[in-house]
C-alpha cells in the first residue's frame, strides 16, 4: 500500500503521538492509527499535518 520510506514515516508519527499512551489502551492507539492512515491514504503525508 505505501512504500518502505512512508511506512516508516507513519509509524514514526504513530509512535511520537501515542508516546504518552499506555500500550493496553488499545481504542486510543487504534483510532490514532487509523486518523493518521486515513490522511496518508489521502495523500497528506507530512509529519507536522499527521501529527
């Protein structure tokens, strides 16, 4: 679906905004990821718009 260098952006992003999220709430990360998926399946692929 992405490249290699976007998927890693993504994650990247993913993991700066739940830093502060414990790992067993997992509704939050889900709906974290899935924010920041539905913006670069749009197109919108830079960190600061994805944060």
């Amino acid at each position: 679906m992405f490249d290699p260098a976007t998927t890693a952006l993504l994650r990247a992003v993913f993991d700066e905004v739940c830093e502060d999220v414990s790992r067993h709430e997992t509704a939050a990360r889900t709906h974290v990821a899935s924010r920041i998926l539905e913006a670069a399946t749009g197109g919108d692929t830079s960190p600061e718009r994805l944060k």
